[in-house]
DNA sequence: CTTGACTATAACGCTGCGTGATGGTGTATA
DNA sequence: TATACACCATCACGCAGCGTTATAGTCAAG
C-alpha cells in the first residue's frame, strides 16, 4: 500500500504518515525505482500499536522507545491498552454523573460542593501508568524500597551516590547506538550493580522490565531525564537488547 | 479563593490559570489591595463549563468565543456535552471491540481485515459538532439549501458574490468591539441580507444560533476564516449581542 | 509532450501550556 | 527592626505534533 492508501485507511494525514518516517516511528520499505513509501502488514500492525498508545496518552518519542524495544509484547500491550479503555470508560461515567448533577444544581434542586463540580475533569494522572506498574514494577520498586529502608543512613547515602554516579556514566553513552559494545558493557555493569544493591536478583525479564517503566513510569522517567534529555529512552532500548542478547 | 485554592480544587495548574486570564477565557476579579486574583463561584462555574468544552475538543479560542457569547445557554451545553461523552463512551466499547479482535487474531483464531483494525481509532471527526448540527442548524442550513438549490445558476453566483462581499466587509471590522454601533449596524445589514435571501425568515435566536455555529460547526469556520483569521469567533460574539439587544 | 494526479523534501506557523527568571507582598520569627 | 520564607505577579523562551504552503520530481493517459 502506498502513503495515501493507508490515510485513507487509517484516518492518519499523510503528512502525519511522512512526520513519523522522519522521527523514525514507522518507516516503511521503499519502492526501489522510485523511492516511493511502500506499507505492508506488518507496518499496519505496528501503526494501529502506535494508535493505541496514542490513546494511551504516551508521546510519540515514548511510543517509539516502546515498540522498538526488544522486549516490547505486543500480547501485554494489548491487555494494558484494554485496562486503560476500561478506566476511561469509568471517568466518563464519572464526568456524566458530575453532569447530570450540575443541571440539577442548575435548577436549583441540589446543592452541589465545589469540589464535586470538579469529579472526572482532571486531567492529569494517567491510568495506564497505574497499570503498567502494577504488571512490571510494583514488586521490585516495592522490594527495592523495602531493602533500602532497613540500611543505616550512612548506607543510604552511599547507595544513592552509588546511583548517581552509575546515572551520570551512562548520561554520557546515551547519544550513542543502544546495541554497541560500549553501551552493552555499561549494561552489564549496570545489571550486576542492581543486583549487589537492591537486596533483589532481578531476572533478565525484570531488568528488560524495569527499562520499559523508565518510559511508562513517569516517576521514574523524570528523574532519569535530569541527568540527560531522552536517557530514559535510551536505556529503555538499551536494557532490552542487553536482556535479549544475554539470555541466548 | 485564590488562584492556588483553585488549582489545588480543579486540578488545574497556577500558571494554566494565569494563562486564562491572560486570554480573556477566564478573568477573576482582584484583590484591590495587592491586585490578587479572586475567584468566586461563578468563576469555577465558568472553569467547569471550560473543562467540558475542553473535553469536547474545542480550542481555547472557541470556548472564549462560545461562552462570551450573550446567547450561550449553560443547560443547553451541558446536554450537548452529554450527548458527546455518551458518543465517546461507545467509541470506546469499539475501541475494545478491535483490541478483543486484534488478540484473537494474533492468536490465529480469527482473520481480521485491515479496515477492522482501526475501528474507533480515528481521530478526526468531533461528535460535538454532529450534535450541534442537529440542535442549531441542520434546519436552517438545510432549508437554504433548497432554497439555492431552486435558483438558476446567474442567480446562485449573484448570491455567492453577495455573501463574498458581505464576509469581506465583515471582515474589515474584526478587530472592532463587537458591541460596537460600527459592527451592530453591520450585523443589521447581515440580518437582513440572510433575510431576503435564503428563503427563510430567521427568528433572533436562530440567528444568535447561527452565530454559534460559527464557530461549532468546522463547515463554517474554516469557510468564514478565509475572509481573516478570527472572524468566525467575531461573528458569533457580534451576532449574539445583535440578537440580545433586538429582543428587548 | 503536455496535463494532471501522484510522490518527495524542506521550512515556517500555530496551540497550550511548562519552566524559569525576576521582583513585589504578607506574615512569622529572631 | 531585620530577615527569612512562602506566596503572588508578570515577562520571555521552549517544546510537541503536526498543518500548511512552497518547490520539485514521477508516472500514465491523452
């Protein structure tokens, strides 16, 4: 299918469609003659992921560190998305009932608090995040805290120095390709340190894991991107290559 | 209240209502000792009402343009806005329907077809407007319709060129006050030029309803704001007051 | 060989805020 | 009375996600 077949398909602007070629979203073969965009199914699949993660609230820089990982499922993917839907389905029933009540208030036959008028309209936490963490991070974020919490204080400080410094290394690698050796062996650093100081053995599948909540979890995604823009990213895609290349 | 009791309240940032008063969508009055923002129950109505209109997909702009409107009617919206998230409720359940689709089909256990896998994923089209159509103007638009429909071509093109000069005068005035006696004397020429010739006898109100759908209904807006950016938003406040000032 | 319907890239514009920077106010505490 | 500290204010700049021209190459039909 060419660009405009899959607009036309899809509801997506062809303009869109070239926009995320460039950012490097969803590229698409060329035709060898013309250099002309060519869709086949397998692009298909993976715009309607993107679609879905769209409604999901992600951006798109986030999407892409999403489906390009090497853990990324599209099976849990799927099962999220339907978790977030229901929860929306929720506030808007939520957003209906907080309706129905401002007419009735309007007419005088309810006294409405001022903070009732407000239920299903704030639009900030986003319930997909809620979800991913309690399939992927509770436990480890939960067993981590747990550990942390029975050191001294002065260990404390050094494991978050340790942290620290782990962070600002890898700040430094994170303009470079994912795959290399380079960024691999500060992986591997970066794995066995975790497991030295989290008091848990992460899985590979863990710690491939962990790298997808540094881009859905936002708790963790901004406190990674203050030692770098887009680092959260970067070893998102990072830890999942590593987890795959190891376990072979 | 102050500005931080109400973001704290809505869930609405400081600097997001610091915005809207910058704009002219929502202007509280001050403190006259320190010229701090006080906002009072009318104002986290009007907030509520903005909220919706938002959830609706309007542009700041519109909301301004729609609830500065004299011929806004707050029951009315909210039974429109109803309808919309009554809309966007079903659209999920399609949305969930094709996620359902798309796991039994990676499965193996179902052939989808790739129309089928962007049902409820389009963005583009805003129920609102739909709903809008049906409560102010499919009517009147409708009705002149037929009117034009029943001329010969020399007068069809004699009418075209009528309104294409009256938009471009009206276009001139657009950065006036729309209260303005320039701008009001305007809106009575526009009155009586819709009068005489669409074969309908428009009532105050259905005009004042016209105006909104202005600014509602993208079939106008984008036509209108061809003669200069804004000019829909201009029209449906100018129309509006014209409406309200007749009536008495 | 020209027309019209496609395709491509490149560059500027717009909205809805977030994020400081900088400075005035108000009240509590030393 | 000084000073700290929390809160208020107004700029000014930055960012995402495209829409919107502008400009140019490709392709089949007439």
């Amino acid at each position: 299918m060419n660009t405009k077949q899959v607009a036309g398909l899809t509801g997506i602007s062809v303009r869109t469609l070239h926009y995320y070629d460039k950012i490097g979203l969803l590229c698409p073969g060329r035709n060898d003659e013309n250099g002309y965009r060519q869709y086949v199914e397998a692009d298909l699949d993976l715009l309607q992921q993107i679609l879905f993660f769209k409604k999901c609230g992600f951006s798109l820089s986030k999407i892409r560190a999403l489906i390009k990982s090497p853990s990324f499922d599209r099976k849990q993917a799927f099962i999220l998305q339907r978790k977030y839907l229901q929860h929306e389905k929720r506030r808007i029933d939520t957003m209906l009932a907080t309706l129905d009540k401002s007419l009735k208030a309007m007419k005088g036959e309810y006294d409405m608090a001022q903070n009732e008028k407000f239920k299903g309209l704030d639009f900030d936490n986003n319930p997909y995040e809620d979800e991913a963490r309690r399939l992927w991070g509770d436990q480890a974020v939960d067993n981590s805290k747990k550990h942390i919490g029975s050191l001294s204080d002065e260990e404390k400080s050094a494991v978050a120095k340790g942290m620290d410094d782990l962070f600002c290394s890898l700040a430094k690698l994170r303009l470079q390709d994912p795959a290399s050796d380079a960024v691999q062996a500060a992986m591997d650093g970066m794995y066995r340190y975790f497991n030295q100081n989290f008091g848990v053995t992460y899985s590979l599948q863990a710690f491939a894991g962990l790298g997808q909540m540094y881009v859905t979890d936002s708790r963790f995604t901004e406190n990674i991107d203050k030692y770098g823009a887009g680092l959260s990213e970067f070893l998102a895609a990072a830890m999942g290559i590593y987890a795959k290349n190891k376990a072979k």
